[in-house]
C-alpha cells in the first residue's frame, strides 16, 4: 500500500512539472498585455499599429509603431531572399545529389553555422560586411537594412536546410524509383516528384525560417542602423521591432509609457511569431497525413 | 547531349552553387574572427579584468559570468526539463494533455529571444524583486532552453527499447523503480547531449540578459546569485557599441568573439561526440 502512494506521489510530482512549459508561455502572454495594455488607455491600439511617428522622449510623445513593424517586415523579407534559395538548396544537395560521405561531412558544418551565437553574427555583420556594403554602394554608413537582410539570412540559412532535409527525407524511396523506373532523369524526378511531394514540409521550413528571422533580435540590433523610418530603400538605415525593444528599454523609466510601449511590441512580435509557428504546425499535420505517416 | 540532360546539367549546377555559398560564408565567417580573434588572446587576455577604460587588460570576469547564468539556467532547466520529457514518454498522458503539452513546448521554443528578456525584467527583476542579477538572468534563459532540453530528453526516452521497460515490470519492479534504474541511467547519454547543446545555447545568447543579467563593467567579481554580472556575448556587444575607443575595443572584441566561438563549438562538438556514441550503443 506504501509503495502505491509513493509511486502515486511520483506521477503528480512528473505531471504538475511536464506542465512548466504551459505555465510559461501563459505567463508570457500575461506579463506582456498587462505591461503592454496601459499604453492603450492613452492612444488606441489602431493609431499605435498604423502611426508613422516613433518618438517615445519627445513632449508629447508619439508611438506609432508603423516604422518599425514594416522594418521587421522589410529585413525579413530580404533576409528570405537569402535563406530560402541557400537553405533549400543546400538541403536538396544534402538528400538528393551528395553521397553518404559528402553528407556526413556537409550536416555537421551546416551545424556549426546554427550553432554560431547572434551575437557573433551581428559582430561580424558591423566588422565585415557593413563597411564591405558602405564601399561598394558609396553610402554614408554600412548600417543598413541590406546588411541587416544579408547577416540575417545567413543566419537562417541552417534552420531552413535542415528543416528541408529532413522534409526531403520524408519521402519515401518508391517515389524516387518509380519514376526513375519510367524513364525520367535526376533533375526531372527532383523537380516533378520530390519537390512537389516535400512541398508542404518545405514550405513549413521556410515558414520557421520567416518566425525566426522577425525574432532575431542581436543581429539586426548591431547591423541595421536604427533609425526609426519607414523603409523606401534598403540601402538605409531601419529599426526593427526586436531591435528597438532591446536599444531602448535601457532609457525608459519603469511603469512609464515608453516602458509599456516597448511590451506592446513585444506583444506585436509575439504574436506575429506564434501566428508563423502556428501556421508551420498546420501545414506539417497536414503533410503527415498526406503521405500516411499518421500524427 | 539532349535538352533533359542539359536541363539536369544546370540545375545540378545551380544546387551545387547554393550549397558552396553557404560554405563560403562559415569559411569567411570563421576565417575573419579566427585570425584576427587570435592576435587578442593572451593568457593575461583569459585571466585579468579589463583595464584602461575598456582598452586593454582581459575579459576574465564576461568569461567567469557567463559561466555562473549558463550554470544556473541549466540547475534550473535540467530537472524541469527532464520531469516533463518523463511525464510524456513514461507516464503516456491523454491525447489532450499531450497535445496541449507539445503544442506549448513547440510555441516557447518560438518565442523571440527579446521577449523573453521582457517576461524576465517585468517578473524577475521587478516583480519578485531579484533585480538586475544572476538569478534573474540564469531564470531567464532557463525557460529560453526548456524546450530544447524536453525535446532532447524526449527523444532520448523513447529510443529505449520497449522490452527493458516490460522486463523491468515483469520482473515486479514499480514504474518509477523501472525509471530510475533503467530507463534513466541507458538514456543518460542521449540526455547529456541534449543538456550540453542547450550549454552551447545559453553561453551564446544576448538578448534574454539585455535586461535582467549583465552590465558592460563590474568592479571585481559577482559574490552572490544576487549581483550584476558581465557576460561574454554581452561584452561583445558592449565593447562595439559603448565606451570611446572604437579600434582598442574592437580588438578586444575579436578575441572575446574568439572565446565565445571557441567556447560553444567545442561544446557542440563534446554534444556530437557523445550522440555518435549513442547511435553505436543502440545500433551496434
């Protein structure tokens, strides 16, 4: 009887501590609306989404967030046209072109380029490639959205391949045979067979790949200038949403407008990342069942 | 040749690009950091505070700091991590615990890295009161590995056969003794690599101590789980955007990047050695 309340004590202890996970995404939620909210008591949630004004210390102040929402959107945006072709494409050479031993070489590198810190990115991004960028295009400074877009992208460009490949892998080997056996060649079978049946679990790499290029906070911190415009070129500098958030919540003063304003972008930059993780999960259900694997 | 294979021709070609691109870039990455990283290093670089106003001396204390919030993140990651990974595999919740769990696990290793430094000021640093500190800034990222240690524990588990399990309970041991002396001393090695990879992670981020943890200089050393601490990473980022001798800090900063490289690839690699060792226990 002993030993069946302590093996009962066990489960309640294993149960109430799988659900930390929970708690803390609940607890995210929370502390970001309630820091977040009493921004809305002075302007609405509409004029903080579509102002074209970010001036938090002026008197009176101004948080419109317009600048900055579209400069995350701009500096993802071009750090996708990096990302998808290297990532995709490294992973379709990983699974599709490359022998056992090249593969077994290439995944442990891709790795290493993941496990580089942001922070080191985003040093080399100032030390290398932004005066690298203010030479060839003759600008002011190097500190633009494009340095931001290249160092970013870079920076994806693991998480896209290894996502793809393992979406590549999914597929199974009858596909590859059967239409080999029918007479096409490699390329035709890449392109007509492998990449349309991996499609949804692509799209689902490059969709994680947006979710974490909009969150990456040191790197576009260190490479994009900072200057709270809305975006027209991307030889300028821009101020995305992660980046403000962690320039400016030095300078407010705790409980203070410009304080909560900086949770509702975090609130901004949550959501627009749960809506991209949320959408990758949906697509990659979808596929699962679609090729018979079950959940 | 006809248009099919010219056709596979190019494409192949237009593959093989992608992939020596990316290659390019970790070539020029390493290659800029290595050898510029190397001329800082000293062993008075490794082992003295800074000096100067930030222009010479070492980085001791960033190295010793980021040490202690890697340490507490994991204290505070690892029992959690892997109680919850026991939970899933072991003890086979609902289909609705279970997919309220790994849907939560899979949003929080989403979130932002920024917006985790938000929750850790206004809950650990304001609300209960821990301050800018290495309490708060080892909680911090401890909530920021969680789902990577589950997910690593997880899979560790379920790569256990199920017959040790069955011989365990047949043999009239209790569920939890089969846990403790089975399931969990043959899954330690794929767990360790879970733990030393969110090591890796933790040494290497920034934005979740911007706020909660670090500070560009600190006299002397941290004596309590309560003081400010300087950082590697954040040091790096210090040194580049603070202080007014832009061409000593950045040397400094090439060799603290060194360090920081250096520290979370050997860690990696320690993680990768450890899974190769695994596969050939399960596998033969």
């Amino acid at each position: 009887m002993k030993q069946k309340i302590k093996e009962e004590i066990y489960r309640w202890i294993f149960g109430i501590l799988a659900f930390s996970s929970l708690l803390f995404l609940v607890g995210i939620t929370i502390t970001l609306i309630t820091q977040g909210i009493p921004l809305f008591r002075e302007i609405s949630l509409w004029s903080f989404l579509s102002g074209r004004d970010w001036y938090p210390t002026y008197e009176p102040p101004d948080f419109g967030a317009l600048p900055l929402i579209a400069a995350s959107a701009f500096v993802t945006l071009g750090a996708l046209l990096v990302c998808v072709p290297l990532g995709i494409g490294s992973a379709l050479y990983m699974n599709e072109i490359a022998g056992h031993r090249q593969k077994s070489f290439l995944k442990p590198l891709i790795e290493i380029l993941a496990g580089i810190p942001s922070v080191i990115y985003g040093f080399f991004g100032m030390v290398v490639v932004a005066p690298f960028i203010q030479k060839l295009f003759n600008l002011p400074t190097g500190l633009t959205a494009l340095t931001g877009s290249l160092v970013l992208g870079i920076m994806a460009t693991p998480t896209v391949a290894s996502l793809a490949e393992d979406a590549l892998s999914f597929v199974p080997n009858s596909f590859r045979e059967a239409s080999l056996a029918v007479g096409a060649n490699r390329w035709q079978t890449l392109v007509k067979v492998i990449i349309p049946s991996a499609g949804s679990g692509i799209s689902t790499a490059v969709i994680l790949g947006i979710s974490r290029a909009i969150g990456e906070t040191m790197t576009v911190l260190m490479v994009t200038g900072g200057s709270a415009v809305i975006p027209k070129s991307f030889l300028q500098p821009v101020r995305p949403m992660t980046s403000t958030i962690a320039a400016e919540m030095g300078e407010t003063v705790f409980g203070g407008l410009h304080y909560n304003s900086l949770f509702a972008i975090g609130l901004v930059l949550f959501f627009s990342t749960l809506f991209f993780n949320i959408l990758a999960e949906f697509i990659s259900s979808r596929y699962r069942l679609k090729l018979g694997m079950g959940r | 040749m006809n248009r099919a294979k010219i056709s596979q021709k190019i494409g192949f070609f237009i593959i093989f690009l992608c992939v020596v691109t990316t290659l390019l870039f970790l070539g020029i990455i390493l290659y800029f950091i290595i050898s510029r990283g190397m001329g800082a290093i000293s062993w008075e670089f490794l082992t003295r505070p800074p000096t100067g106003g930030m222009t010479g001396g070492g980085v001791a204390p960033a190295i010793v700091g980021t040490f202690y919030l890697t340490l507490g993140a994991i204290i505070f990651a690892l029992p959690l991590g892997l109680a919850c990974a026991i939970y899933l595999t072991e003890y086979t919740p609902k289909n609705i615990v279970l997919n309220i769990l790994r849907i939560s696990i899979n949003n929080l290793a989403g979130v932002p890295s920024v917006v985790f430094g938000l929750f850790g000021l206004a809950v650990f640093v304001k609300f209960f009161g821990f301050g800018i500190s290495i309490l708060s800034g080892s909680l911090t990222l401890g909530i920021l590995i969680l789902p990577g240690i589950i997910s690593a524990s997880q899979e560790a588990l379920t790569a256990i056969p199920q017959s040790f399990r069955e011989a365990s309970l047949a043999l009239g041991a209790t569920k939890w003794q089969t846990i403790r002396k089975i399931v969990l001393p043959t899954s330690l090695p794929g767990i360790l690599t879970g733990v030393i990879l969110s090591i890796g992670r933790a040494a290497g981020e920034t934005a979740p101590i911007l706020f909660t943890a670090a500070v560009f200089y600190l006299k002397g050393y941290p004596d309590s789980v309560l003081s400010e601490v300087m950082a590697l990473p954040y040091h790096i980022y210090g040194l580049m955007t603070e202080g007014t001798f832009p061409e000593e800090q950045t040397k400094i900063a090439y060799g603290c990047a060194l360090i920081l490289l250096f520290m979370v690839l050997s860690i990696s690699a320690v993680a990768i050695y450890f899974r190769q060792k695994q596969r050939r226990i399960h596998y033969g």
